[in-house]
C-alpha cells in the first residue's frame, strides 16, 4: 500500500511540473494565438483540471499495480507509451477534430503527453522495483 500511495504522489507531481513546463513554456506562444477558442472564465476551472490529473495518477498507477512484472524500466516505458497512446490520442485528436486548434498544436499535445507518460511509466517502474535477490552462499 505504501508504494502505490507513493507512486501516486509521485506520478502525480510529476505530470503537474511536466504540464506546467509544456503548457506554461513550451506552448505558451502557440495559445496566445488561440484566445478565440479557450474560456473566458478558465482560470477559475483551473481546479477541475488538478482534479482531474489526481484521479488520473491514481488510476495510472493503480492499473499499473495489476500487471505488473518486475521487469525493470522497460516495463515502465512500454506501461506508459501504452497508457499515452490511450490517453493522448483521443485528448490530442478529440480537441483537434472538436475546437479550431491548430493541428500543430495537436500534434505537440500527443507528443508530449506520450512522453509525460512514458516518464511517469517509468517512475513506477523505479518505485516498485524488487530489491535484487542476493547471490546464493557458497
């Protein structure tokens, strides 16, 4: 239990500061030439986009708890391009073909969200680790 409520926590900061660099830095000029399509009162759902990130890194990390076995960061990598695909296409895609974005920026948003994913894929994969089995006595 310890670990799952770790690797929640731990998932869970890290798609916040990944979010932050990629939506706050790297598409930040991108959304400034897209006022026409968000919110106007956006910034005060803000909190429902944090809450919707904590059920996700719990989920995440739950399902990852199912499946998993002990095969070291490649598991994690391939959890979390999995879980990306599932996630990040119909996000990135869903928007494009709903709202008037750029495709440019649908594309940014599969692809940076597969590698948040696969990121937070492979911190679990850290996190639930087995210790190595010590070497047989002689």
């Amino acid at each position: 239990m310890k670990k799952i409520l770790l690797g929640f926590v731990v998932v869970f900061v890290i798609l916040e500061v990944l979010d932050m660099l990629v939506h706050g830095v790297l598409l930040a000029g991108a959304y400034e030439t897209m006022q026409n399509v968000w919110r106007p009162d956006m910034a005060q759902k803000m909190w429902i986009l944090h809450l919707v990130k904590l059920i996700l890194a719990f989920m995440f990390t739950f399902i990852f708890t199912k499946g998993y076995e002990n095969k070291g960061i490649v598991e994690g990598v391939r959890y979390g391009f999995y879980m990306g695909i599932l996630l990040s296409v119909p996000y990135a895609y869903g928007s494009y073909a709903s709202f008037a974005i750029p495709y440019s920026v649908a594309l940014q948003w599969f692809i940076y969200a597969l590698v948040e994913y696969i990121i937070a894929g492979v911190a679990l994969a850290l996190i639930f680790r087995s210790p190595a089995a010590p070497p047989p006595a002689k």
